[in-house]
C-alpha cells in the first residue's frame, strides 16, 4: 500500500479514537459494492402501489416521487448555503444555478403529466385520491421557507399586519396557502389543511424558525455590497426565483387545466381547493427576492404567462 495514503489512513482513525488495523481487517469480510445495492434500486421499484386497476395512475405516482426525490435535491444544496460561514460568489452562484437546474427538469417534465395520461382514465382514478392533494408536499413548503424570508410567504392581504415581531404561530395561520382551505371570516380548516397541519406543523414551525434567519434571501442580504451587486449572482436570483413561482407554477397550473377544466366547466382539486387562485401567480404573487425585480416587473407579477 502506498505510504503516504497508509498515513492518511492512520490520521484520519487517530483523529476520531479509531484503529485503523480494526478497520483494514473489517476489509478482509466487506462484499464489493455494487449498483443495485448502492442505488437500493428494488427497494426504490417497490415503493409504486396503485389505489385503482387504471394503468396510467402508475405514472402519476412514479412522477410524484421523482418530484420528492427532486424537492429533497434542492433541500441539500440549500441547506449548503444556509450553513455556509463564509459565502463567496461562485459557491452562492453555483448553489442557486443547481436548484435551478432542477426546477428547469420538474417544469419541463409536467409534459410527462399533461400529455402522459388519458383524460378519462385521470377523472376515473382521482377521485380514489380524495383528499389527499399535491398541496400536501411537506418538502415543497420547506423549500419556500428555506428560500425567502417569511413575509414573502404572508397570504398578500396580511402582510401589512405582520413584522419580524409577530410569533412564528400566528404567522403560520396567514400563509399564503392557508387559503387554500381555510375560511378566514370564520377560522374553520378544510380536511385537507387539517391533516397536513396535525402532521407538519410542528416540524414546520421549527424549520421556519432557523431558516428565518438562514434563508437564501437573508443570506444574500447580508453580503458584502461588492458581492450583492456582482451580475453573474443577481442573474442567477433572478433565475431562480422566476423558475420556481412562475414558469414551474405556470407548468403546474397549465396541467391542472388540462385535466380539470372540461368543456368549460372546472373540477374541484381532489384536497377541495379553489386551485385556479390558489396556484396562479398573479394571486398569490409569491417572490422569494422582492428587491431584486423592477416596480414594472413587479406589479405584472405573473402577467401574460
């Protein structure tokens, strides 16, 4: 073996109390890794189980858990420079440009959805999926806490009576996807908010509280002038934060569109929400880097897409 890795080896265990003979041994007895084992590919293929006999519900589960698996990408290199001590240009640049890229493959991929399935079949196996809904995706709500600060967040209506001063608890009650099944004149919650509440909340709250702080815009906020003003960083923002609320929500919409809105008439969302104000970015107007964008830009949020 060579020396100088042999060495390595050695620091590295001393480091950390550990022998390194202990470990060469244990070598001795390891199998070779291999890709199914490494990928956990079966485990992975078994994870797709149908709630109705129609063929293409199959895609419309595998197409979800690739958006999970997508979400948590994005969660990983966020969590990346929320922890970063010293953010330098090029790595917040290439952290944003990654979770672009991604959302660039979860907008572009809704095709799989809009033009992967049959009308007919969709309607048949929905309604087997009331009351669950896609607005139940906890890793999609920590992406939004993680990326702006939670006035960004603040059901538009609201925002004028809510600070930096007012509890994490009460905010939570004004996000802006409350109204997606909440009555605000009389405080009652759909099932659908219910649940996802009894479930989540609490780990939400938590996740807020430490990103309230750390969240990409905050982090960008608190760099250097010289550093904020750099084209490369700003361009890649701006990137993200159009990808994210307009052309993946607008991807998102056009979908829903496609197999809800028949001969006219809406359907109602399998949760019961009111999904054409709820997703549309010109009501909901969600900005993750308000500053960044032009008074024009700004009041047509969501316009003409």
């Amino acid at each position: 073996m060579n020396k100088n890795i042999t060495n390595q080896l050695k620091d590295k265990y001393n480091k950390i109390g550990q022998d390194l003979d202990t470990h060469l041994e244990g070598l001795l007895y390891s199998k070779p890794i291999n890709y199914w084992d490494y990928i956990q590919t079966d485990a992975l293929l078994d994870l797709q189980t149908q709630r109705s006999v129609l063929p293409d519900e199959m895609v419309f589960i595998m197409y979800h858990q690739i958006n999970e698996l997508l979400f948590k990408m994005i969660l990983w290199e966020i969590d990346q420079v929320a922890n970063h001590k010293e953010l330098t240009v090029d790595f917040f640049s290439e952290k944003l440009m990654r979770i672009s890229r991604y959302f660039d493959m979860l907008t572009s991929s809704f095709n799989i959805m809009k033009d992967g399935m049959e009308v007919e079949q969709y309607n048949k196996f929905r309604t087997t999926l009331t009351p669950a809904s896609g607005f139940q995706s906890a890793q999609y709500r920590k992406i939004e806490f993680a990326s702006t600060e939670l006035i960004n967040l603040i059901d538009n209506r609201f925002r004028k009576t809510i600070d930096r001063n007012t509890s994490f608890e009460h905010a939570f009650e004004h996000l802006y996807w409350q109204a997606a099944g909440k009555d605000y004149k009389t405080g009652k919650k759909s099932y659908l908010l219910t649940v996802f509440e009894e479930k989540y909340k609490e780990e939400f709250i938590r996740f807020a509280k430490f990103y309230n702080t750390n969240n990409l815009w905050t982090k960008f906020k608190a760099l250097p002038n010289s550093v904020k003003e750099d084209e490369k960083l700003i361009k890649a923002m701006r990137h993200y934060d159009h990808t994210v609320n307009i052309k993946w929500v607008m991807a998102h919409y056009n979908t829903a569109n496609h197999y809800l809105n028949i001969n006219g008439e809406t359907a109602e969302a399998t949760g019961g929400s009111e999904w054409v104000k709820y997703m549309h970015p010109k009501y909901q107007r969600r900005i993750f880097f308000p500053d960044l964008w032009t008074e024009d830009e700004l009041k047509h949020w969501g316009e003409n897409v």
